[in-house]
C-alpha cells in the first residue's frame, strides 16, 4: 500500500515497488509488465496529490536508484541528472564539484517549490515552476533527456532530436516513457540579497514589473490567510531577490542554505507557525510578517535559498492534539493574467469566506509562458494563486474541499485562467478540458505510442479518458 505525502488521500494497493539502477532495469520492469499485463507508472518523492504516479495493481518504479549526477560542462553550465535525484541531492552535488575544481560556480536556476523532497524527474514530468519573477516553468531549464519508451527502447530526446517526444514528455505526467535522466541548464551561483516589503495583490503586477526592471530575479506574495482580516488573501509580505555584489553573510563560498549569523526560521518556528495556521491565523500571519521584514537586507546564494524545509508528518500530531479526524492540506494552483490578479483573490477571498473554506497557507507567483511542451498549462504568462486547503478525511470534508476548488477553478476559467492539473481530481469533465484544451491530442499521441496502455495511471485512467471520451472529441 502506498500513498503521496502531502495530502494522504491517494492509498494505493500496488502489486510490487521495483527500484531499478540503470535503464537496463527500467527496460527490463516495462518488459515486465507488457508480458503479464500490467500497468507501470514511477514514482519519486511522492508528493504528487494527484494520482499520476500510481496504478493500482500495477508495478510501481521508484527512481530513487536513478541517482547519478554527472560532471558540469563547466562551458555550457549543463549537467546530467539521474530522474531521481532529489533537488537538495543535486544543489550539494554541484557544490561539491565546485569545491572541488576550478572555472566559473554553476548552481541550480529553479526548482519546485514548496518542498525539497521532490525528484528532479517529478518536477520535470509535471513541468513544475519555481519561484522566478520572469522565469517559464521547469521545462524551459531542460536541454535534453534520456527516456525509455513503452515498448523498452531507450530514447535521447531534445528540442532538435525527437523533438515531439521530447514535448511530450516534459509536463506529460508519466504517460509517455520512463525519464532515466536529464540535462538541465543552471545559472551562475551567485549571491542574491532579500528586500522584503508589504504590498497586496491590488498592485502587485505592477511591483514584479518594476522589481524584474530593476533586476530582480525571484520573488513571491505570501497574503494574509485569516479570512476575519480586511486583507484576507489581498494585503501580504513581499519577499525579491536580487544579485548583489560580495558573499552572502560574510560566508566565503559555502553552501549553506543560511549563511552563519542570519534570521532563519527554525523547524520548530516552522512547526508552530503550522499549528497557529490552523488554530490561530491572525497570530500566525503576525509573526510571520515581523519575521520576513526582521529579514529585510539579509544576503543568500542564489541556489540554496531556494530550498524550502517541509515537516514531514506534521499533520498526524495536529490531529492527535486537536482529537478531530484526521485531516490533511489539498493544493490548488489557479492561473490568470496578472491584470486580473485583484479581483481574482477578492472573489476568491468572497468565495471561500461564504462557504467556510479553511485555508492554511496561499502565496501569489508569476510564471511566464510555456512554449516548451505538448500540454502547456502557462499559456501565456500568468500569476499563480497557490492555496492550501484545510480537508477532513470524511465523506464531508471531501465534499467540501471538492466543491471549493470546483468554484475557484470556475473562477479562474471565467477570467481567461486556468488550474495545475494534477494536485487533485476534483475537477469537472467540463473544466479539465476547457483548461486544457489539448488533452485530446495528447490522449491520441499517448495511444499511439503505448497502444497496450503500459503507462496508465490512475489519474489518466479515471479522470481524464473517461472526460475526453464523455466530450466526444478527437485529438486527430
């Protein structure tokens, strides 16, 4: 039995968890499972909510044996990557070739946010975004990658070879190969100071445009959660990064996530401020206002601060103290253009306030447009509303949550928006298509490429066929 480890409610009787160390052993598993038909999907950090790295009773593939980081093209700033490397895996990695030899530092551009315990072959597979002010998703930052196909053959895909796989791929949420590992572009390590404000998302897309001017390079919005505030998900801290000449904190080349002597929140200010999300938001929201503008000026590297530490587990000690059922956090992911950003997060403000929606945490990002992949879910550059919602696991709580994300998504779309597809299968036939009007075409490639249905997920399996079907709609 296997289960994601965010939000706990994808449990999973899979027949056998294979972990293979090459593509010989990802071959071999797929041959596996096309002779005793089965369905194989991979898995890596398993924070995935959605269900695209399950299938029940099929083979699941732990890429966590794919866990070979190759020398840096010092030139070029590329290196390979094993699909299961783990992003802290990699910034340490690269930190050590860099201790290591000579010539220019190269770390990491962006990566997944929210958490660290994601593969880099996760991220890539859902085409996540980091915390970029101008950046476009992760697929942006891949130059190639190596993939075995459903039918065993291994497959060096890039913009030039293999193009159309290679779009299909990245953001094709497992369905069109195993990822065995991948070229990623980095960027020059270098020190990155945080200036820190209050704003609100009323003027927000006018404060990125002129923070991307000035250059700054990454940033985000965290509003204020407590829906009795007048600035419930509009007023909020906002946190930019930009290059600065000098080392971060006096540090002489180290890397560490906070160089010695500098504000951090520890583990348990990060727990405490959990607890007081869910039990006391304008406290929690409060201290954690004093602590980002206490941090104001503070200097970081441009890699490691983007680590972000997660309490694993930190939900069955709440639940054990408050002695309700147990619950979880659901993540939404709702797209507009920024213009409409305002007005989006008050009707949203309007909306969850009406119908008692715990929120627990939100932050505002901007991506820009995703001219990389098959499925593109950044059609043009977007602010991303991100909203953790607080969810019973009762038949209530589930309705609840699963109504609320229907209402924001609707929200969304009627603003020219639009939703990440796979933090939860809650959505409408009606909604997932209309967002993502290119599922069609990418359920004809996909059976067209593994017309035995190998890479089934359950995602794939119950939510989207069964509304590209109902839709009657052709990819061609």
């Amino acid at each position: 039995m296997v289960d994601d480890v965010h939000s706990a409610l994808n449990a999973t009787e899979v027949l056998e968890v294979l972990r293979p160390r090459d593509a010989e052993g990802v071959a071999a598993a797929l041959a596996r499972a096309r002779a005793e038909g089965l369905r194989l999907t991979a898995a890596g950090g398993r924070h995935a909510m959605g269900g695209q790295q399950f299938a029940s009773g099929g083979l699941l593939l732990d890429t966590s044996g794919l866990d070979a980081v190759g020398p840096v093209d010092r030139e070029r700033g590329l290196v390979e990557v094993g699909a299961g490397v783990q992003w802290p895996e990699l910034v340490a990695a690269l930190g050590a070739q860099q201790q290591r030899g000579d010539g220019p530092a190269w770390g990491i551009r962006q990566k997944q946010t929210g958490a660290d315990g994601f593969s880099v072959g996760g991220s890539a597979s859902v085409n996540a975004h980091g915390r970029g002010l101008a950046m476009a998703p992760l697929a942006a930052d891949v130059e190639s990658l190596r993939v075995v196909l459903p039918d065993g053959r291994l497959v060096d895909a890039s913009r030039t070879r293999e193009p159309q796989l290679f779009r299909a791929v990245l953001g094709g949420y497992g369905l069109f190969g195993v990822v065995v590992s991948l070229v990623l572009r980095l960027a020059p390590r270098q020190v990155m100071q945080r200036d820190v404000e209050l704003s609100s998302t009323t003027e927000l897309a006018r404060r990125v445009d002129e923070r991307i001017a000035a250059g700054y390079l990454y940033g985000d919005l965290q509003p204020d959660i407590d829906p009795a505030s007048p600035g419930f998900l509009r007023d909020g801290v906002f946190s930019c990064y930009r290059p600065v000449d000098g080392p971060a904190g006096g540090s002489a080349g180290g890397f560490e996530t906070v160089p010695e002597g500098q504000q951090r929140l520890s583990r348990e200010d990060w727990s405490e401020l959990i607890a007081l999300a869910h039990a006391d938001k304008a406290r929690g929201y409060a201290q954690y206002v004093r602590h980002y503008l206490a941090t104001s000026g503070q200097r970081y590297w441009s890699d490691t601060h983007q680590l972000a530490d997660y309490v694993d587990g930190y939900h069955l000690r709440l639940d054990a103290l408050r002695g309700g059922p147990r619950a979880s956090e659901v993540i939404g992911e709702l797209y507009v253009p920024p213009e409409r950003l305002a007005d989006f997060c008050a009707a949203v403000a309007d909306d969850v306030r009406a119908h008692g929606v715990d929120v627990v945490y939100a932050t505002v990002r901007f991506v820009e447009q995703d001219v990389d992949t098959a499925l593109p879910w950044a059609r043009h550059r977007s602010a991303c509303l991100v909203l953790n919602i607080h969810t019973e696991h009762t038949p209530d709580g589930l309705t609840s949550s699963e109504a609320a994300f229907q209402r924001l998504i609707d929200l969304a779309l009627e603003r020219g928006g639009s939703y990440f597809l796979t933090y939860h299968r809650w959505a409408r036939p009606d909604q997932l298509l209309r967002a993502h009007p290119g599922l069609p075409a990418l359920v004809e490639r996909q059976r067209a490429l593994d017309p035995d249905g190998v890479l089934h997920s359950d995602w794939y399996r119950e939510h989207v066929l069964p509304a590209v079907a109902a839709a009657g709609v052709s990819g061609g």
